[in-house]
C-alpha cells in the first residue's frame, strides 16, 4: 500500500514524499526486510523501532541512526 501511495504522489506531484514506517522491521524476516530496503532506494524514509539491532543485519551506508531518550534526539555513530 505504501509503495503505492509513493508512485501516485509522485505521479501527481512529480516529487518524492517523504515516507514513514512505524515499527515496520519487527513484522519482517530478513529476506523481506531486504525486500523492503531494496524498494525504499532514493526515497527518504524515516522508520521507527525499539530494536535497533533488526537493522545491524542490513548492508546499507546511507543509513543515519538516531536514539530519542526522554524526549532528547541522539545521533547513534
């Protein structure tokens, strides 16, 4: 659905919308998880988890993490 989304905003608009996926790693096994970085390339996507370690598995260098702890946003090198 959301990929869907992303082409007819881009059809309509000519511009990438920003995408946003809500715990989204934790309802998918490795193979799919990849699936899913693979379908996301050029599209910045901001994605949310409590696990931080179901992204460690993936090979990718753009990748920025951040930890919000008690409302304070921290880069994780």
């Amino acid at each position: 659905m959301k990929a869907a989304e992303v082409e007819i905003i881009k059809e309509q608009t000519n511009e990438l919308p920003i995408l946003l996926l809500d715990d989204v790693m934790s309802e998918l096994d490795t193979t799919r998880q990849k699936l899913l970085f693979n379908s996301l390339s050029g599209i910045q996507t901001f994605i949310t988890c409590t696990d931080g370690d179901l992204f460690r598995n993936l090979d990718f260098s753009d990748i920025n993490f951040f930890n919000v702890i008690d409302g304070i946003v921290i880069e994780k090198k």
